[in-house]
C-alpha cells in the first residue's frame, strides 16, 4: 500500500506544513494535515474530525508528523501511536520539551551547560538561587516555551519577581502570587554570547548541518522568530564530538541541539525535538523536509 503522511499542528501558520506539502508532492507520497485547534477535538473515542464527527482512523501505513505543543504531542503520541507506523515527537523525548530536564540531561552527560536552578515556591530563597549562576545579571527562562519569548535577563530580585508576576498576568488576567507554579528557571547569563546562538539539526542519530543564529537588533536572543538572521555553520570537531555525545546517549529521530559560547567552549543549552527548519533550508541550502519525509518513510 502507498506510504501516507499525516501532519497535525496548532498554529494557525505554519510554513513547515507547506514544505511538507511540496515534497510529499514531488514524491507522490498521499499527504494531509489537521489543525488541532480548528479541525479535531482529540475525545475517548479518538480524533475527531470536528467539520463532519468523522473520526481519523491511522493504521500501519500511516507516519504522523506534530508541529504542535509538548502536552498536545505527548497525548496523541501515548493515545495513537500504537495505530500509525511512525509519530514523531516520541513519548520517549517527552521530557525534552523540559528545559530545566534538558539541562539536567547534559549534566548527567558531562555535557557542560550554563548554571541552572528551578525556582520556587519559597521567595525567601531567591537570593540564594540567584547566587547560585552567578548573581545578576541572569537569565530567567519559562521551563516549557519555544521562540525564545518567555525568555529574559533579570537585573535584580524585583525585576525577577515582575518577570513572572507579569507573565501571569497577561497569560491568565490574574493577579496571584507568582511563585506558586515552580515553572520558572533562571540560568548563568554569559556576558560574551554577543546575541549569537548555534544550531546543529540532526536527523535519525546523524548530524545534517548547521546554523549560526545573530540578533539583529541588540537583543541578547537570536531566535528567527524574534528577528535573528541566519547563517551557515561549519561544524569543527569540538562542536561535531558532542552533538554525537549526545546523539549516543539518547535517541532523537530529529532535533535542533542547540549551543552559546563561553570563551571558545560550546555550552548545550536545549534541545528542540521539532525543530523550525525553514531558515536552516535558506541558510544552508540542505534541503531538510525531504531528507525528513525520506528518512521517514523507510522507517
């Protein structure tokens, strides 16, 4: 039988769906995608089609792609993937979507990584877990968050405690104490990254290509999303021994590992298991979906 992708997201955009698209297409391979916010409801009896009631049967042919959220990934993957030949992300990079889990991770590894502490519920310890990186400035990061936007440097303990408090608050309209959700870490700010990040894309354990990341406009964050530019990266050996230390140690059918640097030391600071690919394509000129959907489908 013909090999069937399927592909679910939850923006209302998302131009990985296009480049999918295209190369399903070039491939004759059958392709759809479902919007989980306007098309399923996800109930005990499956996915449902909300257009028509219909549920989405998958069966052994089916590989299924998430451009979403981690919980919504979490629960098709646990609910559905018995059904469908592949689906990626996997329960088993569940955790990883966890940036507090991720730094442990390279800890654990002796992958070195900045100084990081989750914060709590107890405000009378927040000197000490400030002093813990290193003292102000820091960094004060939401553990589950993607595009580098519930990202921020904190120069003192009212700046921290506004960052959260504000968070909150135009999240839900609510006026709480912040620190009642341990949901917050704060990090080692290093003074030297210059706005400059380091992605290395790696598809089924091997190490595609990669990209340096440069703010554009002063930020001390270099994420495409927030207006960084990219360019392509030679990968040297330093950096090419620990992403395969990495790749070793954990199973990533795909992911964006990505690095700042201390001095001339690499620093793993996450690891992106659905990855935005677009402007990896542009900078490098690997095409990065096809190898995806080719990789994929001999699964």
């Amino acid at each position: 039988m013909a090999k069937k992708i399927f592909a679910f997201y939850s923006n209302y955009s998302d131009s990985r769906i296009d480049r999918f698209r295209q190369e399903t297409k070039k491939k004759n391979i059958e392709f759809k995608s479902y919007n989980f916010n306007k098309d399923l409801m996800m109930t005990e009896r499956g996915l449902i089609k909300i257009k028509n009631n219909q549920t989405i049967n998958l069966d052994k042919d089916y590989f299924c792609w998430i451009f979403s959220n981690s919980m919504l990934s979490h629960y098709f993957e646990k609910l559905y993937a018995k059904n469908a030949n592949f689906v990626w992300p996997s329960r088993a990079v569940a955790d990883f979507s966890d940036k507090m889990y991720t730094n442990h991770f390279f800890k654990t590894i002796n992958v070195k990584t900045p100084k990081t502490i989750l914060l709590s519920q107890n405000e009378e310890t927040l000197l000490l877990k400030v002093n813990y990186v290193g003292g102000f400035p820091c960094i004060i990061k939401k553990v589950f968050g993607t595009g580098g936007v519930e990202v921020g440097i904190v120069n003192s303990l009212d700046d921290l405690k506004f960052f959260v408090k504000n968070f909150y608050q135009k999240k839900f309209n609510k006026n709480f104490s912040p620190f009642l959700r341990a949901s917050f870490a704060l990090q080692e700010y290093i003074k030297n990254t210059n706005g400059n990040d380091y992605r290395v894309l790696c598809l089924d354990g091997k190490i595609i290509g990669g990209i340096k990341r440069s703010s554009q406009n002063g930020d001390f964050r270099a994420n495409i999303s927030l207006g960084g530019k990219a360019e392509n990266l030679p990968i040297d050996e330093k950096l090419k021994k620990i992403c395969q230390k990495i790749l070793r140690k954990r199973n990533f059918f795909y992911a964006g590992i990505d690095f700042i640097k201390k001095d001339t030391e690499y620093l793993a600071i996450e690891i992106n298991t659905s990855a935005q690919f677009q402007e990896f394509e542009q900078a490098t000129g690997i095409n990065v979906a096809g190898k995806i959907i080719e990789t994929m489908i001999s699964k």
